[in-house]
C-alpha cells in the first residue's frame, strides 16, 4: 500500500455491521507499511455464501483525494440458503498524510 500511496501514514476503518436484531461495531487499523490494497470485508453471518463488502474501489478513491474522512454503505452480495443475505455495513474511515 505504501507504494501505491506514498505520502499516507496511517489510516483506520470503523465498520457496523447491521443485522435485523442488532449492529456488531469493530475498528481495523490499516498497517500502512504492509497492507495489501485490497478491502475486503467477510460477512458476519456463518451460513452466508459468496457473500462479503468489497469497499476498495471506494477507499482507494478516498486515498488518492487525500480525504482525511470518508463514509460509506455496503450491502452483501451472498445468501443465506435460497434468500438474499439481508445484511449490510456502515464503514467510516479515517487517515492521516504527510504534509
């Protein structure tokens, strides 16, 4: 990552993950240095399949504006038997650049 974006120092995502009785709140600390430029969020749900947030294409277009916030949606592409996983994120991310 630091080669793609060489002026980012650090960088840290809050992800809420919404499901119908409840929200799961994490923060994953990008490690800058060593981080692939890939953002790939699993679903939570155990029995969804081909499901997860695929959210690089908005974070890296938050990183080449420098923007030192940035806030987004995703909804899951998999299912949960034959229906559609119903769950979604909330994701905020926040990083700071050398000057």
């Amino acid at each position: 990552m630091i080669d793609v974006l060489p002026g980012l120092r650090s960088a840290k995502l809050a992800v809420t993950e919404l499901v119908a009785n409840g929200a799961t709140k994490y923060i994953k600390h990008i490690v800058v240095a060593r981080s692939p430029v890939l953002f790939i969020i699993p679903c939570g749900d155990p029995v969804c399949q081909d499901g997860g947030h695929d959210i690089t294409a908005e974070l890296m277009s938050a990183f080449r504006k420098r923007l030192t916030t940035a806030s987004g949606e995703s909804a899951c592409t998999g299912t949960t038997g034959t229906a559609e996983c119903r769950r979604s994120i909330q994701y905020t991310l926040t990083a700071e650049y050398a000057a």
